[in-house]
C-alpha cells in the first residue's frame, strides 16, 4: 500500500485552513492543430492524447482515501474508472483575448476545488488568444507532486516531435479497494517497523547522533537564525490571487551569472530582490538596511532512484538584501550566502521536522503569524529543447505556486527551451500591487544584463527590454 509520506501529509492540511494547496502549469500553445475553422478546440483529439500517455503518471487514476481513526495515514487507491471529460476540459476566453483576460480565467479555474472523490488533476483549455494561440493550465494537488517532480509529470503528457508516434495505452485494469482488515495489518506493520527503526539507532548510537546533529543545524537554521522584518509583505492571505508574468531568456541569465562567477539561481533570487525593493518604497516603507527572508526549496529528488515523484524537498532560507542599492552587489551577496548555507547544513525532507499528527495541525494553524519568511521563492529546471503536445508546439511555460498563511507573494521560475520566464503569485488583498514588483524585477534583471562586458542583449519579449537594449540603449538601473 502507498501511503502518504510525512511530507505530503503535511501539504494536505493547509486545504482545512482555507489555503488550497493546488499547484499548477500555465503554457501557451500553437493552436493550429488543437482548433477547427470555428475556432474550437479538438477537445476529443487531445483527450486520446492524453489517455495514451496516462499510463505514464499512476496518480493521475489515483484517489486519496483516509481510512477511519486507527488505520493509519491516508494512501493511494485505484479510482474504479477515470472520466477523462472531467479533468480534460476547455475554457474559451472571449474572441482575440489578452492577457489580463487570461491571467482573470486562470484565477476563475483555480479557485474551483478539486473534487476529492476523483484523482487530484484538472488539465483546461482555454482557446481565444490572439495569434490562434491556446492557453493551458494544468492544476495538481500538492500531496501527488513537488515543482521538479511536477515538471517530469507534465513532460509525460509532452513529445519531442509533432508527429511522434505513440502507441496505443496498455490496458488498465483497477485495483481492488483494499478491505479494512488489510489497511488495518498494514498500519500495524509500518508501527512495527517504526519501533525497529527507533530500536536500531540505539545500537548504533554514535551515527545516530551525527544523524541527530545533522537533523538539529537544519531546524536551527530554518526557525532559530533569525526574525523575518515586519513589513506589508506577511498579511493573512484570503482566496484570491493576481498573476503577473516576467519574461526572459534563459542564455541572458547564464551570462550574468558565468561574468559575476555565480549560480543561475542566485541571479534570479537577486532579480526578485530588486523586485521586492520596488515594491515596499512604492508602498511608502522603509527598505534602508532591510534584509527580508525567503523560503527556497531544496529539491532532495536526486537522492533517490528512478524517476522523480511525490514530495522530496528541503527548505533553505535565504536572506535578501533589499536595502542594498547595487543590483550587482545584491547579487554578490546572496551568491555567497547560499554557498555558505548549501555547503554547511544537511537538509531532510520538510516533513521529517514534524512526522506526528497532531504537531503537524499545529504548526500549521501558526503560519497565519509565521515570522519565518517574508516571502516564497522556487526556481524549477524544465526541458531545454521545444516539445509538443497533442502535436501543438509548446511556446512558453510557468509554473504556478500556491500561498500559505501569511505569505501575500510567490514567486516560480521556469527555464524552457531558451527561456527563462516568472510567474508572481500574490494575495488579492494583500498585494495588489504585483505588476509593481514585476517591473521592479524586469529592471533588476536589465540592469544586471547591462553589467555584462560588452553584451547589451535584449532580455526577451518583455516590450521595453527588448526595445531599448535592441537599438544598444543603457537600461535603466532600479533606484
């Protein structure tokens, strides 16, 4: 039996506390072979796509059942039949739509819940914007998958060609809803094993105690090191969300981070530190000396075998020097931060922290005055070359991040086919302001492309980049 792990368990309780744990993919697509001449999508043509490649992602014809008190945690069972006409659907927009109209349908999409009696995904069309293009948003419950293994889990449905050749799906065949004497064993032989577990550290007490002191540095440095500012940043969230988009490319980024001897990643947190500065002097707050905090998770993924799946992430917090004027030296910073963090401190899965039921609920009905972080950060790797569903070219890709407690903003990053392009998620009443902070991370990133020696490249389609390091104008570097 596949029962959930302590780390998934862990994202299924913020779904009480009305903070839907559903993450999510927005694509844009090539709608050429998706719609017909009266613009609608071939719905039942990519329903077949998508049934041959089911087969590929379990979980997908999975449903998360919770036996009742004493049997243990929930786990995975076999749905006795997937309807693919209720997670394959379409969602037109209004003729020639924009983005704003397609940022407020995505939003209309994702506060619709997930029905917990079918598995835990909805994949929706929705055709009618400009250029014959198609958007797609692919929403998944937290507890199936994390941001690395999330993209695996897209790229199932994904092929390399246009006119791929798939073979027909295996058959499938359900099974059995396991009988309660079985689940009940079941719980009885994982407590068991637990106990060995538990018995088995003491013979051997000196590993267990690095492994103890290994465990301790990582909790230390997560919710001892220090307070997260009090700025606007940390309000209690409500269930609405505003989405801003920033555009770049990926050879861009690579570049300020091979001239300043940094990592990708540290480029990007840097960008969205120039953002967060943006935001809090437009809100009229103090940012002189500020050192905001981020979550960044830490994919745990290649410590395992075999494809990547389920939750596998530790966490690491990261300061963010907003109060630093320099974007170069912000970055310079944060790079040798993270080296000192990445290098010191081992980091197990989140969920270890806290394995019990009860302490679990608890922390959880704290993160609404968490001081941990101000803010939420994930850069995911996706594939470098351009794929195709349903024999669409695939044209962009962002994921998109859900919201926890007290957190008004996430921010995701995803690196595809030569681009590197963010999704900012905020709280509707918390950050309405987002497009503020997209800006303020556009001209971070412009103003750091422009001290790459002798490179003014354009940063990608955003409007104003493109435009002004196009024609070898200086960009302008954030105040």
């Amino acid at each position: 039996m596949e029962r959930l792990s302590a780390q998934d368990r862990i994202l299924l309780w913020p779904d009480d506390f009305g903070w839907p744990q559903d993450i999510g993919a927005l694509a844009i697509l090539d709608g050429t072979r998706l719609v017909d001449p009266d613009g609608r999508v071939r719905i039942e043509a990519v329903r077949e796509a998508v049934e041959r490649h089911l087969h590929l992602v379990p979980r997908f014809r999975q449903l998360l059942y919770s036996p009742r008190r004493g049997l243990g945690w929930p786990l995975w069972v076999d749905a006795p039949a997937v309807d693919l006409t209720d997670h394959v659907q379409v969602f037109p927009l209004a003729a020639s739509g924009d983005e704003a109209q397609l940022f407020l349908a995505v939003e209309h999409l994702r506060r619709r819940g997930l029905d917990r009696s079918r598995p835990l995904w909805e994949m929706w069309f929705l055709p009618g914007l400009a250029g014959g293009r198609v958007a797609l948003f692919l929403k998944v419950h937290h507890t199936i998958t994390d941001g690395v293994a999330g993209v695996a889990l897209l790229g199932a449905f994904l092929d390399r060609e246009a006119d791929a050749p798939t073979p027909p799906a295996p058959a499938w065949t359900p099974a059995r809803m396991p009988p309660g004497r079985d689940v009940f064993e079941d719980n009885v032989r994982r407590r068991i094993q637990a106990a060995g577990n538990a018995l088995s550290k003491f013979a051997h007490p000196i590993d267990s105690s690095r492994q103890v002191r290994r465990g301790w540095l990582s909790v230390r440095d997560t919710f001892a090191e220090a307070r997260a500012p009090r700025t606007s940043l940390n309000r209690r969230i409500g269930s609405g969300r505003r989405l801003a988009i920033i555009r770049s490319r990926l050879d861009v980024a690579k570049e300020i981070a091979h001239a300043h001897h940094v990592k990708l990643n540290d480029v990007f947190m840097a960008a969205v530190s120039g953002g967060l500065r943006d935001l809090l002097r437009g809100r009229g707050e103090r940012v002189e000396d500020v050192v905001l905090r981020a979550f960044v998770p830490v994919s745990l993924h290649q410590e395992e075998p075999g494809p990547a799946r389920g939750n596998r992430e530790g966490v690491m917090i990261v300061p963010l020097p907003i109060g630093v004027l320099d974007p170069v030296r912000r970055l310079q910073l944060i790079a040798a931060d993270t080296v000192e963090r990445k290098k010191e401190v081992f980091r197990p899965p989140a969920g270890m922290v806290a394995r019990n039921r009860v302490i679990q609920r608890a922390m959880i009905r704290q993160y609404a005055r968490q001081r941990l972080a101000n803010t939420y950060l994930t850069n995911i790797p996706g594939p470098p070359m351009p794929l195709y569903l349903a024999g669409a070219p695939l044209l962009e890709m962002l994921p998109i991040v859900p919201l926890t407690g007290n957190v008004t903003l996430g921010v995701g990053a995803l690196s595809y086919a030569g681009q590197f392009n963010v999704a900012a998620v905020a709280d509707r009443d918390g950050c309405p302001d987002v497009d503020v902070f997209a800006e303020g991370m556009r001209n971070a990133l412009r103003a750091l492309a422009s001290s790459v020696p002798a490179k003014p490249t354009a940063l990608g389609p955003d409007e104003a980049a493109l435009g002004r390091t196009a024609r070898g104008q200086t960009p302008t570097t954030p105040s």
